[in-house]
C-alpha cells in the first residue's frame, strides 16, 4: 500500500527525502508539486503534479532500467560503462562532443560502427559486418585486426586489398592488391600482385 500524505496545502512543503511508495502513488497520495516519488518495489520514479479535482495527479519518469525507445543523445559529456555491456539493438547511440568508454565489458553494434574520427581498442574489436571510419584511424594498441571469413583481409584507400588464402589467387580485386599463399612452397609462389590483365607472381628472396 502507498504512503499517504494529507491536508498538504501551497504554502506547506515536505522534507526533501523523496517518498518511498509500495507500489504506484494514486490520487489520494497527496505531495507538493514537484516533490519525487519512488517506487521501490517496480524501480520507478515519479513527480508530482497539479491537484484534478482534489486528487493528486503523479507523473511516471522511467522505469530504473533506464530504457530509451528511440535515440540517446549525449552533448557534451561521456557515457562511461565501468562494467557491463552497451547494447543498441535499433536506434542510434551519438556523442557529440566526449568519448564512449566501456572499462570493464563491450561495446556491440548489430551492424556497422562508424567513427568521424577514430576507434581505438588496447585489446580488439570485434564486428559482425564492418567498421567504417570516415576521417581517421581504427588502431588497436595490443591486439590484432581479424578477417576470419574465408577471402576476406584489408582494404586500403582506393580500393586495394590485402588478402591471403591457399592456392593461387582467383578473386578479382582492384590493380594493386596483394595476395599472400599459405601453402606457397617457392620463391614465385608466396606473393602475388594485381596487375592490369590479372595476378602476377611476386619472386621472394626464399
């Protein structure tokens, strides 16, 4: 049952503690405009309102998970996440000005994560389809960058890549790629080069 507070009139105020109700505050939980509410057995806030009536209106802030249905908009400032995960299934997450930083945990995007300037990872980062920087870099300080898919590797400015794989190559990149065999055994099986009319061995030292 909610506390109920009477006979609270405009020129009374209550102490500033919020109140701690058991479930939903109704109209006959009586409080100064403004003054919060809580509760603590849903984790949710409320404010009250004007009287309607003579019964008190209280408006729902949010439930504590701290749900956002469509975009989170953090201008200026950081959204640190010290332990735990940052998970936007659909919508946008933007910073503006600041950084996003997740100490202990991740940070996962269902499709593409693009950065104006950098991405920076002391360990990986893992992306399920691409990470796009339009200006700047993506630099992982300790840790390697990983094209697991078969035929996939780095795509450089302009379009060339670098790939690798066994046998010679048969994809059909832009003029200047590179190809790295694995299973390359002398010195004009090892490297090849995308030249104009196709791949051209490259003749290593050994």
């Amino acid at each position: 049952m909610a506390q109920i507070l009477n006979n609270v009139g405009q020129n009374e105020y209550l102490p500033y503690a919020p109140i701690q109700f058991q479930g939903a505050p109704g109209g006959q939980d009586y409080a100064e405009v403004g003054h919060v509410g809580i509760d603590v057995v849903n984790n949710v806030g409320y404010i009250a309102g004007n009287q309607v009536n003579g019964l008190q209106t209280w408006m729902a802030v949010a439930a504590a998970t701290g749900t956002a249905t469509t975009a989170l908009t953090i201008n200026p400032g950081n959204l640190v996440v010290t332990a735990g995960n940052e998970t936007i299934t659909a919508g946008n997450l933007t910073v503006s000005a600041g950084t996003i930083t997740a100490t202990v945990g991740s940070i996962t995007a269902g499709t593409t994560v693009t950065a104006g300037t950098s991405i920076a990872a002391t360990t990986s980062i893992l992306a399920g389809t691409t990470i796009t920087s339009t200006a700047g870099a993506i630099t992982a300080t300790n840790g390697n960058f990983v094209a697991t898919a078969a035929g996939t590797g780095v795509t450089l400015g302009g379009g060339a890549t670098i790939t690798c794989g066994t046998g010679a190559p048969t994809s059909t990149p832009p003029q200047g790629s590179l190809y790295l065999r694995l299973d390359g055994s002398t010195t004009a099986t090892r490297l090849y080069s995308r030249g104009v009319a196709g791949w051209i061995a490259i003749t290593t030292a050994s």
